[in-house]
C-alpha cells in the first residue's frame, strides 16, 4: 500500500529538525557565553546527534573565543536551514498559484 501524500515532504520534515537541533545549539552556547565569567561554570554541549540531551563536557572552563566561533558557524548554519525552507515554501506558493489561473 502507497505511502499517504501530504503537503510537505520529506525535505520539510528533516529541515524543520535540523532547525530545531541549531536552534537548541544556539541556546546552548549562548548559555555557554553568558556564564563564562561563572566562577566553577562548565561549559555545556549540545549532541545533535541525539537531538535531546545537553551533555557536560570533560570539566573544561569556558573558552570565549571558542564559544563565539561555535557561535558564528551554527547561525551560518541555521541561516542556511532557513534559506533552504523559503525556497521549498516559494516552490509550493508558486504551485498554489499557478493552480488559481
């Protein structure tokens, strides 16, 4: 029996995860950055791969520069994640409303 077809594929499900794995990564650096200056803070890590835990690292302090490049690189590519869902959305609204003429 054929799979049941919805709206969004299967590109849509995996982008809406890969956004909300960057999306806790986010947090959790930005936790990172906020108590760096934390008198027996430990900086925490986000496991993507199991999407659910927040993990301590092996008792390491808080090494800024390192945050704010973990950071950069995963709002790049959270950025992307986004890039990506606009340009599946604007395929769909172009079929809505090449459908209405």
């Amino acid at each position: 029996m054929a799979e049941p077809v919805g709206l969004f594929d299967k590109t849509f499900d995996a982008l809406e995860k890969a956004m909300a794995a960057a999306a806790k990564t986010q947090a959790v650096i930005a936790q990172n950055i906020a108590n760096a200056k934390t008198p027996g803070y430990e900086a925490l890590a986000f496991d993507e791969e199991l999407n659910r835990a927040v993990k301590r690292r092996d008792k390491r302090d808080v090494v800024l520069e390192e945050e704010m490049a973990a950071l950069a690189e995963n709002s790049g590519r959270y950025s992307a994640y986004v890039k990506m869902m606009t340009s599946k959305m604007s395929v769909l609204r172009s079929i809505v409303t090449q459908g209405r003429k």
